[in-house]
C-alpha cells in the first residue's frame, strides 16, 4: 500500500493506513501521522475541519488506539462537528484524493470528484466572462428586487398633538368655539377627543386632541388658523406633542 501521496498525503494517509493496515502501523505509517498530527487539528495541516477530514474520517472503521493520541484526537474532533459536516468549508473529494490511491472511496463522491481540481470554481474568475444564463438571472433578481422595493409602501411619519384653545373670559361660548376649531380642514389632520378644563375665575379652555401627518400640518398652520376665530379664540398653546 503507498504511503505518499501527492496532495494532502502526511495524516491523511496516514490516519487511513493506520485503520486499514496494522501490521504497518508502528514502522512506517506511526512516525508520519506522529509528525503529521502533532502540531495541527486536521488532515489538511490546518486548525478549522474541512470536507477533507469529513472524507478522511468516513473512510475510517473507527476510533484509533490510545496509544495514538495525536490520531485519537482527531478522530473525536472531528466526531464533534457530527451535526455540522455539511457546512464545513471546502468540496468533498473522493478518498484517493487524501489517502492512499488502493483504498475504496466510500463516501459516495467518488464520481463528483473525478474531474479535475481545475474544473471547480467556487468563486468565479475575474478573467472569465459572466455566462448569459448568469447574466440574465442576475438581472431578472435584481428587477424583482427593484419591483419588490417600489410597491413597499412608505412610512407615514404622524404626530398626535394636544393642543389648549383659551377663550377671552367665561362668557365666551365654548360650544360655538370647539365647532370652530373643529372646521379646520387639511390633508393630514384628524381631530379626536376634546374637554372642558377649568382655569380659574370661572373660565375653562379648551382641551383636544389631533392627529397629523407630519409632512402635511404643523403646530404653526393650526395656530395661526385657531387664533383666526378672534371673537372666541385668545390664544392656543401645545400642551402636549408626540410621535406615532
């Protein structure tokens, strides 16, 4: 059985030769995986797992010795990420890609690996032209996204507003004051829930509430039109102001 390999060979090749081949183990594959193993995690001399050493481990009957430690503590690191192989970086290879060229593939990708490493490009070449088929469904995306962006409907910024209309004394008729203030009429106003409230002497000024669209109307468009109705109005103040 061969004990170099081309590519990753080192603690791949070793870790399988080592499960499959016994008598070897303490000559030659032993002193390899020892080198190999003892200052890295993984197959590929890096410490974050890859698909390398999901094939790897597949491919093993089982835990390894005691007395290889540094080969034991890859197996049940390796073991830990049970749940999480499929996310592991890299392209799942077939096994003679890690390991020795005689061992069966048993991971089922043998056949998906059997082109070259040239043929598989993750992430594009900057020299390589962008495919129609590409080109088209980027720019279908990127128009379903721009049709999807246009009918959100936008946020209405509203205010709710309580203002004090104070009459000129308490002989001013409230009711015929609270019809004035209530005929003001805009896009973007809405009047709500209004009372009387004592102030003294016998006068009681009028407190109501509004809704307003804040691109539409302003405290100074309602004051200026309050205090218009002269013959009730004395002043408005803005009691209380808050966003919606």
């Amino acid at each position: 059985m061969p004990i170099e390999r081309d590519l990753l060979g080192g603690a791949a090749s070793a870790i399988i030769e080592m499960m499959l081949s016994p008598c070897a183990r303490v000559q030659l594959v032993l002193p390899r995986l020892w080198t190999s193993l003892c200052t890295c995690f993984c197959v590929t001399g890096r410490y974050v797992p890859s698909q390398a050493d999901v094939a790897v481990f597949e491919a093993v009957s089982g835990p390894p010795p005691a007395d290889l430690c540094h080969a034991l503590r890859w197996y049940n690191h390796i073991k830990s990420y049970e749940k999480e192989k499929a996310s592991l970086p890299g392209v799942k290879k077939s096994l003679g890609k890690y390991g020795p060229t005689s061992v069966e593939d048993t991971t089922g990708s043998g056949a998906a690996d059997a082109k070259d490493d040239d043929d598989i490009d993750l992430f594009g070449s900057d020299d390589e032209e962008e495919s129609e088929e590409a080109k088209k469904l980027r720019e279908e995306r990127l128009a379903q996204y721009e049709s999807k962006k246009a009918k959100k409907p936008a946020v209405v910024a509203k205010s709710s507003i309580l203002l004090d209309v104070k009459p000129w004394d308490d002989e001013t008729d409230m009711t015929k004051l609270e019809e004035c203030v209530r005929s003001i009429q805009a896009d973007g106003l809405v009047w709500g829930s209004s009372k009387l409230v004592p102030v003294g002497y016998g006068i009681k000024k009028l407190q109501i509430q509004c809704v307003v669209e804040d691109d539409k109307v302003g405290t100074d468009m309602l004051e200026e039109q309050i205090t218009a109705f002269e013959d009730y109005v004395q002043s408005m103040d803005v009691a209380a102001f808050n966003k919606i």
